[in-house]
C-alpha cells in the first residue's frame, strides 16, 4: 500500500516562511494532478493549491501571491512553498495525488503561525 509522506510543518511566527513537502512510498502510475489541502478546526477541508502533470497551477484566492506549488515528475513529488504566511493560515496541511484509478492522501501535518 502506497503511502504519501509529508514533512515540513511546524510553528512560524507571521510573516514567516515554512515549504512542506510529500513524496511517496512507493510507484504510483497515471498521475493526473497532485495537490495541497488544509482544514482549520470547525471548518471543512479545502484545496490551497493543485498542479496538473503538465505544470498548470491553481490556487485558492486567500494564497495567490503567498504559496508556490511545484511537482517533480520523476519522482512524484510535490512541494508547497508558503511565504508570507498569516495566522489564518493554520491549519493541518494534506498532500493529495489524484491518479487514475484512485486518490492518495498523506497523513497531515500542523502549520501554525502564531507570534
């Protein structure tokens, strides 16, 4: 079972820098898009910013200027560059790739911004 490991979380004050980034365990084949979420408490799950294998980007509004997505294609990874970052910027981060046949997800990992 393929899994998605994320790395790069933690506590930054505002203003500050932090990149996460998500490789997998293990091949996964016809990767069509690979993507960030995140879920602040009481609030639903929501995409931050998504990538296609052709290298087209989309990012929710809240983030456009701030985040920068990238994706490695030859080792299916993916990174989420967050500068700037705001307080309402916390929340558990997920790494996600949409291929084919399924949809992988990473385990999460804690951003906070807080003086």
């Amino acid at each position: 079972q393929v899994q998605l490991v994320e790395s790069g979380g933690g506590l930054v004050q505002p203003g500050g820098s932090l990149r996460l980034s998500c490789a997998p365990s293990g091949s996964i084949f016809s990767i069509r898009a690979m993507g960030w979420y995140r879920q602040a408490p009481g609030k639903q799950r929501e995409l931050v910013a998504s990538i296609t294998s052709g290298g087209t980007t989309n990012y929710v509004d809240s983030v456009k200027g701030r985040f920068t997505i990238s994706r490695d294609n030859a080792k299916n990874t993916v990174d989420l560059q967050m500068d700037s970052l705001k307080r309402e910027d916390t929340a558990v981060y997920y790494c996600n790739i949409n291929a084919k046949f399924r949809d992988y997800w990473g385990q999460g990992t804690q951003v906070t911004v807080s003086s």
